[in-house]
C-alpha cells in the first residue's frame, strides 16, 4: 500500500506531495528502531501539525521531540504509543532533517538503511497566507507531472514579502526546493520587476532534461508560466502575470 512516507521516500523528482511538503517547508523525524524507537505500522498515523518552528525543528529548542514540546498535542495528533522512546536524546537513534535537505541527488537520500521515516512536520500556513499548487502533465487525469511547483507566500501589511517557498518538480535529478528564489522574494514588493527577477532566477536553479514528457526548453518555459500562475492565483502584479500566461 502507498504511503506519504515512502513517496517521500522514493525521492521521485516529480512526487506531487513532496512539491506541496517543500513548499511547507516540511521536516521529517527519522529514527531507527533499533536504537529504542519502533517501526511505524499501518495503524500508526505519521503526520504530525506544528505551531512554532521548535516543534517543527524540535533539535533547536531545550525539548528534543514534538510530543516533549506538546504532549498532549502528540496524543491527539500522532497516537499515544508509550512504547516507542520520546527522549530524542544523542543516542536515541531519532534526528530531524528539513526536507528541503533530504534529497542529494537522483534517488539518493539522507537516511541510513536502518532509518524510518517517523513523522512528518510543518507549520500550518498563517491567516492570510497564499499558497497554490500548479501542474502540467500529458493527461488530465491520473498521470505524473512534466513540470509541477508550489508556493507559499506572505505578505506584511505594507505589501511586502515576508515569507517565501518555492519548489518544483520534473526540473532536475531530485524535487527542487528553490532557495534562490524564495530568498530573493523575501523582503520585495512582487511588483513586475521583482517577478521577472525572480522568474529569471528560478530558471538557474533548475537543470531539466529532455526527456518523454518534454524537452529541456519547454520544461524550462513551463516552469516559468506556472510560477508566473502562483502569483496570477493570488491576484498579485496581474499585468505582468497576464501578458506571460496566454489567455
């Protein structure tokens, strides 16, 4: 049976739910159930819904796992399973690696053999936040992507970016998070210079090949159109954004 987990797992650099999870700016808890943590079954939920970044980065802060920050919030979302070891102390065999970080090279992971995916963590977007998911593939339905992205964006009350992630799929060996680009937009106005700057960038990020599912030139245009339809969902520079989607 299919899991979040092993789609993740599988490193497919055009996964649809690891898009959305980098665009979240995910972390996994990996943990080895040799060393006092036990294998996830299929009864055990294996999301788990953070509030601050140190729940969601539980290594940062003086308690070293979610259900140490919440306890009663691990209960309600992950399970009670008394069993499995919740100390996240050196030794332990349980660490936390962002997402974004999980993906060295074509289906080439940072997790040992003997590791397991325990958990999955992010921070639900804020009120107001914007975040769309885009996707281009051979068939309407049921088919892998050719190029797909997602965004996560916040503006402050002056109209400035005040968080940014992006990432894309079907660009390169691995699914992209794209760091020069969320980093670029955060701190502008997304006026039109600022996208086409931005559009500009995302396109050095990404190394696609030609391939069944399209050629490097159209992959690259692709990726363009929809990040430039990221912006178009969420009403912003409508201008810039509809004279490069074709109506």
């Amino acid at each position: 049976m299919a899991t979040l987990g092993g789609n993740l797992v599988n490193a497919s650099p055009i996964g649809d739910l690891t898009i959305y999870l980098l665009a979240l700016d995910a972390t996994l808890t990996l943990c080895a159930p040799g060393h006092g943590s036990t294998a996830l079954t299929g009864t055990q939920p294996l999301g788990v819904v953070c509030e601050t970044e140190a729940d969601c980065h539980p290594d940062r802060s003086q308690s070293n796992t979610e259900a140490d920050c919440h306890p009663e919030r691990s209960r309600r979302v992950t399970g009670e399973h008394p069993e499995r070891s919740q100390t996240g102390t050196e030794g332990s065999g349980r660490r936390t690696v962002r997402l974004r970080d999980f993906y060295k090279g074509y289906k080439s992971i940072d997790k040992s053999a003997d590791e397991i995916v325990e958990s999955i963590s992010f921070i639900p977007p804020a009120e107001g936040t914007f975040f769309n998911f885009e996707k281009v593939s051979k068939r309407t339905y049921l088919d892998i992507a050719s190029v797909n992205t997602a965004c996560q964006l916040r503006l402050n009350d002056n109209g400035v970016v005040a968080l940014a992630h992006l990432s894309a799929g079907g660009v390169g060996p691995t699914p992209k998070y794209l760091a020069a680009t969320s980093a670029y937009l955060q701190g502008k106005v997304p006026d039109a210079a600022t996208l086409s700057e931005a559009l500009s960038i995302a396109n050095g990020e990404v190394t696609p090949i030609s391939d069944a599912r399209g050629t490097e030139a159209y992959k690259r245009l692709l990726l363009r159109q929809l990040i430039a339809a990221h912006f178009h969902s969420f009403s912003i520079a409508p201008d810039f954004v509809t004279n490069l989607i074709p109506q």
